[in-house]
C-alpha cells in the first residue's frame, strides 16, 4: 500500500498539535485532548504570558559580558544586557498575585517571616499590577543606567503600555509603541491616582508636628 502524504493544510494542522503537545509537556500537563481546548482556554495562557523585551536605542551602550539579574518590586526578575532588558514572570506565572496559593504550607513570604503563609509572591498586588510594575521597572532602570533611549522589541500589549505610561512619566524617550485612545485614557487615570497619592502624602507631611 502506497504510503499516504498530508496535505500542506493537514501538515500544518498536524505540526501545530504537535507544538501544543510539547508546551502542555513542558508545564508538566501531560497527555491532553486538544479537541477539548477552547478559545477560552487559549486567551487565559495568553494573558498569563506577559513579557516586555526592549533594547537601547541610541547604540552607545555594549552588551554585557554576564547579564545581570535585576528583581524588580513586583518580585520579577528583570534581566539586563547592558543593552537589553527583558523580563516576564518566570515561576509565578501560574502562581503570583492575591488569591494564588501553594500547597506547600511551609512556604514563607518573601522576606521569610512566615507572615503569609501558602501565598505565593504576597505583598506585591494581582498578578496584573505586578506585570505593571514590572514594565515601569525596565524604563526606571533605563533611566538610572543612562540609557538614550528605550525601543520596545515585543511584549504582551498590557506591559507594552505601560512602559509607555512610565516614559512619558519619568521623561525617557520610548519608540515602539503607538498609543491608542484606551491607552490614554489609562495613562491619564495612573497619573492621576499618583498624584493623588502624592498630594495625600505631602497634606500628612504638613500636618505633622514633632
């Protein structure tokens, strides 16, 4: 019997399965029907996976010999080229933010006093505030390290804004993203709230009295 060849459609369909299989393998997921994933199921991964990787773009700095490992206060790590940045949640991906527990009830909190027992990454907000900071904290290390400028290379479209908003807060040059309405509008409210923030702080500085 002649043996049967795909076609370029089935070749395709059948290469991404196989794709699909190695990821689930990789999370440790084992044998899953791929039939019974949704659409749902698709966009909860997607919106789990937030990255942000940038390079300087003015050309005057070298690439490092030996990245450093910067941790952010979101708790992730950001890596710096000299550069180039990137960051993303690594092992809190599935586990970070309020409401996100281990089963391991001996695990302490991050400064190890135990305080929040099964929480992981406790004390650093929703798992969306901390791919927030984390986004502000690669244009803050940006600026400190003397960077140009900041030229985003990809990233999840959540982190991709708000380095944006952290730029155009803290005056560093950012290309790579177009800002759209939405993101004005998001922009407008941060700042807003910051300089809430701000004005409350100052008001309790005023008011107190030695």
């Amino acid at each position: 019997m002649p043996k049967q060849t795909l076609s370029p459609e089935d070749f395709a369909i059948q290469k991404k399965e196989m794709e699909w299989k190695k990821t689930l393998q990789r999370l440790g997921l084992g044998e899953v029907d791929l039939t019974q994933v949704s659409n749902k199921d698709v966009l909860y991964f997607a919106e789990r996976w937030q990255f942000l990787q940038v390079v300087e773009s003015s050309g005057t700095k070298e690439s490092l010999e030996n990245p450093e490992i910067i941790e952010a206060k979101s708790g992730w790590n950001v890596i710096y080229y000299g550069n180039a940045m990137a960051t993303s949640p690594g092992k809190w991906i599935f586990r970070g933010g309020y409401f996100q527990w281990t089963t391991n009830r001996d695990d302490d909190d991050d400064d190890g006093s135990g305080g929040n027992k099964g929480i992981m990454n406790p004390g650093k907000g929703t798992f969306y505030k901390q791919a927030f900071d984390s986004a502000c904290a690669i244009i803050q290390i940006a600026q400190e390290k003397g960077w140009g400028g900041v030229q985003i290379v990809d990233g999840h479209p959540n982190m991709q804004r708000a380095a944006w908003i952290e730029a155009c807060r803290i005056g560093v040059r950012l290309d790579g993203y177009q800002a759209d309405i939405g993101a004005e509008k998001i922009r407008r409210r941060v700042t807003s709230e910051t300089m809430q923030e701000m004005h409350e702080v100052l008001k309790g500085s005023a008011s107190w009295k030695p």
